[in-house]
C-alpha cells in the first residue's frame, strides 16, 4: 500500500517539474514532499529534472523514511549504573 503511494506521489512530482521544463532557459527544477509524523518518523520524496546542454533531459527521483528516534528520557534508561555507587 505504501509503495503505491509513493509512487503516486513521485509520479505527481514529475508532473510538476514537467511545467517547469516549458519555462524559457530551463535548467533544473526540483520537486519535493517531506512529511514528519509527531514520533519523529519522516519521509521525503522527491524528483530532479535537469536539461543538460546537449538539448537531452535527466530525471532521478528520491524517496527516503527516517524512522523514529528515542527521545532523551527513554535514551536515559539505557544508562547502566556502577554498582559501587
């Protein structure tokens, strides 16, 4: 399911940056999406089109989920105490 998303999402980035490849001296566009999810999980997913001097186009395309961290109290809990103290 997210997959399909994703790929819905790229496809739609792509078209953006198509716009952009109409404009007069076009030399790269970008087009990006970042979502952040309050855990601290985030997604980006992006897309590059680049007119090259030659007159030929290049497109790369992104897509990256960072996963959540802990925060600094449950990182705490991973101290280990000396036992002499």
């Amino acid at each position: 399911m997210m997959k399909h998303l994703i790929d819905q999402i790229t496809d739609l980035l792509k078209q953006a940056n198509a716009l952009a490849e109409t404009l007069d001296n076009f030399e790269l566009s970008k087009a990006e999406v970042r979502v952040s999810c309050t855990d601290g999980t985030s997604l980006v997913i992006g897309d590059n089109l680049q007119n090259y001097s030659d007159g030929t186009t290049g497109d790369s395309s992104l897509s990256q989920l960072t996963p959540a961290t802990a925060s600094a109290a449950e990182q705490l809990g991973t101290i280990k105490k000396n036992a002499w103290f």
